[in-house]
C-alpha cells in the first residue's frame, strides 16, 4: 500500500538558519508529490508539487523540494528560515497520477527560535 | 476569489448527538472532498465527489457518517450518532477537477465529542 513517512515529528531551527524537512514515499511507479503547510487553527496551504520533469522545484514563501527517486525522498528545503515559518508541514502523495486521493504523512511541527 | 468556506468552524457535542458540517467550494471547483485530521495526524480522505456523483466513499464509515452535495455545488457531511473517536478537525477541499490541478483547502470544521 501506498504511504508517506516523515521522520521528524518536531524540528526547532533558529531563525535565519537552514532548514530540510524529510519526506519518503512507498510507491510503484511515480507518483505525483506535495507539501502542504498548515498554520494553528488554518486549512491546508500547498507550498508545491511534483508532477514530472525537472527533480528539483520551486515553491511559494521561499521553499524548494528535491525529488530522488533513488532514494523514494522529496524533501522540502529553505536557505533561511523565517519566524512566520513556525507551523506543521505535511508531505503528501498521489498514486496513480491522479489528484483523487491525496495519501499524507504525520506532519513535522517546525518551531522557530528567535 | 473567495476560498473554500466551512462552518460551523468549531463545534462541540455530547456523545450519541448528530453534527452536520456544510461546505462552499471554490465558484467552478467541480471536485470536493471531504478529509479528517485526528490530531497529529495527517488528513485522510472520508469522500470525493466529481459535480454531485460520489466517486470515491471507499473509507466513510458509512454506519454512522452520510454525505451530500446536491446539485453538485455545496456539500454537508453528517455524523449521527457522533461517538468520542469522532472528535477531529474536518476539512473540506475542491480543485477544478482535471488531473494536475491545486487542491484548495477550507479552514476546517473543529468537532469535539465529549
């Protein structure tokens, strides 16, 4: 069956400083690929996605992925992080190409120190 | 462009009492879901509906949960009787429909069960 893992259940970065949150899949073939964010008490807001081409993509608020498919990984990354950063984050895939039924991971909860 | 509207947004009931939770999707959005976050979870999809056709149910327990969107507009989803493992954020969610399209997110109906 398909499934999302992500590692961390909570990362604390410093502000300004890197960050990469993990993301692995168990799939087939390809599938199509997302990250979510979600602040306290808000929907879900997509960062960015995977379909197909080139590996590594660019997202809103300053965030890139990486796919490899060597590795079934897609994760998320941003040079510096910013206080409003602080929420939970959700990888996310779609077997079979198709949008229907979005499969996601726990969730990391980023906490960002001033 | 309005988003996707969910109300009540938060919502507290007694054990073996009905809820019903409804849903605006975004003015085109032909697509709708219904998913439910457990806390510290990630979403797991209840429904899809393509216009007002149910096409994916597969994982609404439908014992106690019913859900409708006549006229392939809005949507209500129901739980009776809740029961304490009901409590949960319920998101609601549209996109236009073809494959490769955003998922947008409403901001979640908060149910509690006590």
């Amino acid at each position: 069956a398909q499934s999302v893992t992500q590692p961390d259940i909570h990362i604390t970065v410093s502000e300004g400083a890197s960050l990469e949150l993990r993301c692995n899949y168990s799939y087939g073939a390809t599938p199509y690929l997302f990250w979510y964010v979600q602040s306290p008490g808000q929907g879900l807001q997509l960062l960015l996605k995977y379909f197909s081409g080139d590996t590594l993509v660019q997202g809103i608020k300053g965030f890139e992925a990486e796919f490899k498919r060597s590795q079934s990984s897609f994760n998320l990354r941003k040079p510096s992080v910013h206080w409003s950063d602080a929420a939970e984050y959700f990888c996310a895939v779609a077997p079979g190409g198709s949008q229907g039924n979005l499969i996601f991971g726990k969730g990391t909860k980023l906490s960002v120190k001033p | 462009e309005a988003g996707v509207v969910q109300s009540p947004r938060y919502k507290i009931i007694e054990k073996k009492q009905p809820v019903a939770f409804w849903c605006n999707p975004i003015s085109g959005h032909n697509t709708l879901y219904w998913y439910r976050q457990n806390l510290g979870q990630g979403p797991e999809l209840l429904i899809r509906y393509e216009n007002e056709e149910a096409v994916d149910d597969s994982q609404l327990p439908k014992d106690r949960f019913s859900a409708e969107r006549l006229k392939g507009v809005d949507s209500t989803l129901k739980i009776q009787p809740a029961e304490l493992g009901d409590s949960a954020v319920y998101l609601c969610a549209s996109s236009p429909g073809q494959s490769g399209n955003t998922i947008y997110f409403g901001e979640g109906s908060w149910l509690t069960v006590v």
